[in-house]
C-alpha cells in the first residue's frame, strides 16, 4: 500500500486514521473521502472534523457489535444495523438535529464509496432520518405586543414621523391580523385596510389568497401612514413604501423591530415574525378556534398551527409554577 501523505500535502491527513475502526482499504477510502471533502467541495475545516467524528462513531458502533468493518461489511449492512446505530447514539443522548447531521455526514461517505465503485451502502437509503421536533414560537407578552405597534414607541426622533407611522402600521398587521411580512408589503394600495373596512385580501404561501380580519386600530394605523406619507401611491403598486417612494423592503422593518427591541427591553427573539407567533397565541389563550385560528394564518395543514397549542400549555404550567402553592414541592 502506498504511503499516505503528509499533512503539509494533505489536508485531510490531519485525522488520525488510526482511530478509524476498519481494516486498511477502508480507512484509506475514509482519507479519501475527506480530502475530497476539503479540496474538491472546499468544504471548511470545523466540517470535514465533524464529518470525520460521525464516520467515527458510526465505524465505531459497527466494530462493537459486527466486527472489524470491512467495504463488504458496509455493503451489507441491513437497515436493522443503522437503526441499531441510531439507538444507541439516542442512549448516549444525542437529540435529533445533531443526529440528523450525524446521518448526513455517514451518507456522504455513503456517496463516495459509490463513485469509487465499491457498490452502495442500501441500508443507509432504507432507513428514514429522524424526526427533528418543531422548535416552538416565542410569542411577545401582550402588553409588549401593543406597545411595537405604537408609533410612540419608536425611539429614533431623527426619522421622518410618515416614516414612524409606516412602520407602526406594518407592524400593526403583523400583531393585529397575523400576516407574514411577505404578505403585508404584498399589500398594493387600491386594498389598503382604512376605516370602515373591516379586512383584507392578501396573498400567502402558494399564491393563495385569503381574507383576514382588520382592527379597528389596525386600520387607524393605516390611515395616518397614508395621510402622513409623502410619496404618489398608485392604486396597483404596493400600500408601503419606502423613502424614496420604491417598493418597501423587509429588511426595513426588520430594523425597525430590533430598534424597539432596544427601546421596550424586548429579547432577541422579538421580531417581525414573533409579532405573527404572538397574534396566534394570544387568540388561543383567550379560547380562539384552533381551526379559524389556521383560516388566519393561511397554514395548509393543521399541525401546524397545533403548535401553538403547545406553546400555550407551556405558559400555562410555567404560570402553574410560578403561582400553585404545591409547585415544586414534595408532595
């Protein structure tokens, strides 16, 4: 066998190939695949090492229970094997998206065995990655919620007040109708929510357009935007735009949220989107219909929108800590 390179001619020689569990010929197909990693798809450092460690662990899981792994031995692997893997890498604690990227690393390794043709390893094919659990929304309490909507609010006095009062009435759409930021700078100016109206037509997800309800202080805030702004707004082109009259960007208001984060105390995860989170939240937590509460959203599925439910049982047993005088105690 030819000597293996240096690490002065290899970057991928710096992995200690003696903690390759396997024989000769697979742990020189391992040096390959990293050197392809980190020379062909110039892939950084920190993640060749991480695709090193989860080879490592997956040849290490195989020695204990199948033997020294061998190229056959990997072919034949049965989706059992990799199942059996996945167990135990759960057993030693591993959530699902670090497992997930322990996967995707043993596939990629997967592929290069294949192009090398030595064969394909079926049973990584056969078996589905894991579930990654939803990370749940972090709604704005109520009063924090208002208080972004209100032109008040605002803590830069050396913008334009047309300016302050644009921002406070995108931001009351996102609060006052759940609307994704997409969908409230899709808004073109001929449906414009004012007084008197109590909805509007915006277009979500999929092109589909839906009808959500308006505030009356949602569509206040709308209409001392439009008295106040100072630029043409044509009935087809968009409700908000920016200083100098284009189509608003939501980077724009996106500033505006981390500005009131600053000015109201608000954590980092209060943003344009948080605003959408908190609308769904607190409709559930004064008995809103989970069902109309999807019909607002736009969400196509259900389970979607059943995550809020978890939120709210959250807060709950968070407020039943706080408060129960049996909370935390031994019974």
């Amino acid at each position: 066998m030819a000597a293996l390179p240096s690490p002065a001619d290899d970057p991928a020689a710096e992995h200690d190939l003696s903690s390759f569990p396997g024989d000769a010929a697979l742990r020189a197909l391992a040096l390959g695949w990293l050197d392809s990693l980190a020379r062909e798809r110039r892939m950084a450092g920190n993640t060749c090492e991480a695709y090193a460690h989860d080879l490592r662990e997956f040849l290490i899981h195989l020695d204990r229970r199948l033997g020294t792994p061998t190229i056959p031995r990997l072919i034949a692997l049965k989706p059992r094997d990799v199942r059996g893997f996945m167990a135990a890498r759960r057993a030693d604690g591993l959530g699902g998206r670090s497992l997930m990227r322990e996967l995707a690393g043993i596939r990629s390794f997967g592929r290069h065995l294949e192009r090398e043709g030595h064969g394909s390893i079926a049973a990584l094919g056969a078996v589905r990655s894991p579930k990654v659990e939803r990370r749940l929304p972090r709604p704005l309490p109520v009063e924090a919620a208002v208080a972004a909507t209100q032109s008040a609010s605002r803590p830069d006095d050396a913008r334009e007040p047309w300016v302050l009062a644009r921002d406070a009435a995108v931001i009351a759409l996102l609060y006052g109708s759940g609307l994704r930021i997409s969908e409230a700078l899709g808004i073109a100016r001929r449906d414009a929510p004012t007084p008197g109206q109590d909805e509007v037509r915006v277009l979500g997800k999929g092109g589909k357009i839906r009808s959500v309800p308006v505030l009356p202080a949602v569509s206040q805030a709308i209409a001392e935007y439009l008295a106040a702004c100072p630029h043409p707004l044509p009935p087809e082109g968009p409700l908000f735009v920016g200083v100098k009259g284009g189509p608003l960007s939501p980077r724009i208001i996106q500033y505006a949220m981390a500005s009131l984060r600053g000015a109201l105390g608000l954590p980092e995860s209060a943003t344009p989107h948080a605003l959408r989170h908190s609308f769904a939240t607190h409709l559930l937590a004064r008995q809103g219909e989970l069902r109309a509460i999807q019909e607002l959203l736009g969400h196509a599925s259900l389970s979607t929108t059943q995550l809020y439910t978890r939120v709210d049982a959250a807060r709950l047993m968070s407020a039943f800590d706080a408060a129960h005088p049996r909370a935390g105690r031994a019974a």
